[in-house]
C-alpha cells in the first residue's frame, strides 16, 4: 500500500520565497511593450493607441483619437486595458511650443471633454522644446512645479519664465519620429524609457522592420508607465508625421 506524502511546511515556505524572489526580479527587469497605432474601436475615422504588455495583453488604449489641427483638437483619453480613465490629455492654445496640459481623469471624463471637473488634478505640462519644430526634443513638468503651475494658468504664446528656467521632471531626446528616442529624468538624466523600432521575423526568415505606426516602448524599473504612455501620446501629436499608413511593414532586413 502506498504512502501518501503530504508537502512539509518548510517545502511550503521555501516555494513562497521562490515566488517572492521571482516577483522582485520581475520587478527589476524593464517592462517591455508593444505600441500599435490603431485605435481599438477598428472604425473609420479612429486614430487611436492599443499598447500590449510582454504577455500579450491590452494594458493600455485611446479611442477616438483625431488627427485635426490643434485649435480643434479636444481632449485625449488614456485609458487601462479594460477601458479605465487614467489620464486626460489637453492641448494649451495659443501656445508656440505646442503646449499639453495632463489630468488624471474621471468615469465623467469619458463622458464630458470640455471641462475639466474639480476631482481632475493636473499631472504634468508638456512642450516642445523648440518653436522652430526643428527637433523632437520636449520637457514635462510635474505638477507642483512653480513652471507646471506658470504653464497651466496662462494662454500666452510666450513660454513662461518659470517653465524656461525649472528644471524639467522629464526630456524627451531624439527622434520620435523616427521611432528612436529616449525619455530622460530631469533629475539626474538616468534613463525611464525608450522608443524604438519593432522588428518581426522568426528563425527561417531575416527580421523585417515594421512601419512607424508600431513600435516598442521600454519602461524602466520604478518609472510610472501611465505617465510614460502619455508622454509618448503626446508627442505623437505635436512631432511632425509622415501620411497615415497603418500596418506597413518594410522589407529591409536588419
């Protein structure tokens, strides 16, 4: 007759360190994701984000999303996998360094994107750092700053003082619009996340690099991703773009 064996409470123990220790390594690795520059809503006239995690999961989308010119442009919604409100993004008039404001949001925000309820807090303000439009390179300020606080009160197409001189809780540097860029602390210049291209191939065949509107997204351990998604959407809006040409793959080989 055969003995069962049950497990002992120190097998139990060790298999739940052994879980924890994978968990903090996880933790410490950077998170990779997948942006498509297709709106999940798969209309006509969507010009959205669907973000996948590692695993293949929806993490993060925007719907609805236009191409208009900024003065009639309204407000995006960053939203989770599930269709959450986590951030409103607004474009700032009359502004040349084509200036956005960014809200957390509310289940009113989906509804109503005209007015900015009292329950939004303003995150950070972001622009370019140039009105020349000849580079890529912008500067998120978080909110609390005195230049978050200059920019998100006045409508001048001057850039305020505060905002020139503080210094930034972000840069953006590189080429979005090439898909080769990097998202900078203010603080100490370390690395949060990068833009790169997204290649696809597999072992028979030589990779093949797919068209701008899909690439990858690399978030740094500790860095908030909500933050970073929306620092990527809007740069979408104010960098220069090509026509849009969803799901173009080239066939050069890397």
């Amino acid at each position: 007759m055969s003995t069962r064996i049950h497990p002992s409470s120190s097998d139990a123990a060790g298999r739940a360190r052994l879980r924890a220790a994978e968990e903090r390594e996880r933790e410490r690795r950077p998170a990779v994701y997948t942006v498509w520059k297709r709106s999940s809503m798969g209309f006509q006239g969507t010009d959205g984000f669907c973000v996948y995690d590692d695993a293949g999961g929806l993490a993060f989308r925007v719907d609805n999303y236009s191409r208009r010119r900024k003065l009639c442009a309204g407000e995006l919604l960053l939203m989770d996998g599930t269709g959450t409100p986590l951030l409103s993004l607004r474009p700032q008039l009359l502004s040349l360094h084509d200036r956005w404001n960014c809200y957390t949001a509310t289940e009113d925000a989906a509804v109503d994107k005209k007015t900015t309820s009292p329950a939004q807090q303003q995150v950070f303000t972001m622009s370019r750092c140039s009105a020349l439009r000849s580079s890529d390179d912008a500067e998120v300020h978080m909110a609390g700053s005195a230049a978050a606080a200059a920019s998100s009160s006045s409508l001048s197409c001057k850039r305020p003082q505060a905002v020139a001189a503080a210094a930034p809780g972000y840069r953006v540097e590189g080429s979005f619009s090439g898909r080769s860029c990097k998202i900078r602390r203010g603080s100490d210049g370390r690395e949060a996340a990068r833009v790169t291209r997204k290649s696809a191939g597999v072992a028979s065949r030589p990779a093949a690099t797919l068209g701008d509107d899909v690439f990858s997204l690399v978030v740094q351990p500790g860095v908030d991703v909500a933050t970073v998604m929306a620092i990527v959407v809007v740069m979408d809006r104010i960098c220069r773009r090509r026509p849009y040409t969803p799901m173009v793959c080239s066939s050069s080989s890397q």
